[in-house]
C-alpha cells in the first residue's frame, strides 16, 4: 500500500515537473534585453542612418542575439537642437516586443533642421519643439510595399518592408515582423502599433495566396492609409 501510494506521490510530482517546464519553457511571455555601447553615435537628422544602430545589441534569453531585429522607433529632439532622445524597438520570435532609449547628440542635418523647423513654428504659432519631432520622423528612402496615401495630412502613415511573404503551411506569421514604420503627427508608433488593424486571412495554415491589408485609426480618428501585403502559403 506505502509503495502504491509512493508511486502515485512520484507520478504527481514528474507531472509538477512537467507543466513548470511548459510554463518557463515554451511559452515565452519576456521580450529581449536591449543593451547600448560605450561609444555613442551621432544623430544626423536621418532615422535610416546605419550609424545609429552601430552600439546597440539585443539578447533574449530564448532565442539568443536578435540585435538584427531592432530599428529606430522614434527621434525627439531638444528645444535647442543639440540633443536627440532615439528610442529603439527590438521583437524576439514570440513576437515580445522590447523598447530602450539613448541620448546622442546632434550635428549637422539634424541641428539645420531643428532651426528652420523652430522658426517655421513660430511665425505660425505652432510649438517649436513639434515641428523639430516631426521632421526627424519623415519617412526614408526604402522601398516599402504597396500602399495607398491618406489625404488627411494629419492621419497615420504606415509603411512596410516588403509587399510579399512566403511561409510555409506551418510557419508562424509574425504581422509586426513586416512593418517598416508607423508615423503620425500626435501619436508615437508604440502607441499605433497597438492599434493596428489586420484584413484578411493571415491566421491560416492552409497553402494559398492571401491579401492583408494593415491599417490604424489615431488617437483622434484619423485613418491611416491602407499597406498591402500578399501572403504566400506553400
């Protein structure tokens, strides 16, 4: 009897064993760990510029470097023009997203800019400091997939790194993994990344080809463009 009970005791404590393992192991709730260099780069007025990215490294505790993965998420630049605030974005393949700023300086571009922007503001009244955000958050000079451009000046603009994926039937499909950037003229990108909208059938594992169209309303309602991307299953 003490040995059968002795059984049961060991079986419900592999089991215990078991779904800890699970828990820790396969499902990945933590996003990676973005860590900065000693040696600071120079903020030029371009957020594509390869030299912002050069002392910026992202480890994830499960999937290891992913420092491939981060890019600039936005740029504020001081009232004055001589410091810019970069935020940085790393994603890990549970799609567990990570954010992490630095404060470099400015030179060149990114100072002229922050100037004419300033003076622009205030022959128009508008806050000097906005304008200088939203000049070091134009869009670069990549190609991006399909899209149409919203008429309102003031709604989002999104862009993708391409127009065309191919997955496998069983491949997971990671929908942030493809956008290049999220821009608006009040809202940030961490905030419109939570509000992005998905058509079509990206959810399935049955091969084919599949349109899905991305879009975001803003904070106060304005309707992005809508980014295409074409889907493939095979």
């Amino acid at each position: 009897m003490e040995k059968k009970y002795g059984f049961l005791i060991g079986l419900l404590a592999a089991l215990a064993v078991v779904v800890c393992f699970y828990i820790g192991v396969v499902k990945d709730e933590h996003g990676p760990e973005i860590t900065f260099g000693s040696e600071l780069p120079v903020y030029k007025g371009d957020t594509a510029d390869p030299e912002l990215l050069s002392n910026v490294m992202a480890v994830d505790s499960r999937d290891g470097d992913v420092t491939d993965t981060v890019y600039v998420d936005c740029v504020r630049i001081s009232q004055d023009g001589t410091r810019a605030k970069v935020t940085y974005v790393a994603v890990d393949k549970s799609n567990n997203v990570t954010r992490a700023s630095q404060n470099l300086s400015c030179e060149g571009a990114a100072q002229q800019n922050t100037e004419t922007q300033s003076s622009s503001a205030d022959e128009s009244g508008n806050d000097a400091t906005q304008a200088a955000n939203d000049n070091a958050n134009e869009s670069t000079d990549k190609p991006v997939a399909d899209s149409t451009e919203p008429e309102n000046p003031e709604a989002p603009v999104i862009k993708l790194n391409t127009d065309t994926v191919t997955l496998g039937v069983k491949d997971k499909f990671s929908y942030i993994d493809y956008v290049e950037s999220i821009t608006d003229n009040k809202d940030d990108s961490a905030y419109l990344s939570r509000r992005l909208h998905l058509d079509g059938d990206y959810r399935t594992k049955a091969a084919g080809t599949y349109e899905i169209v991305y879009s975001v309303n803003d904070s106060d309602g304005n309707a992005s463009n809508e980014a295409k991307l074409t889907l493939i299953r095979q």
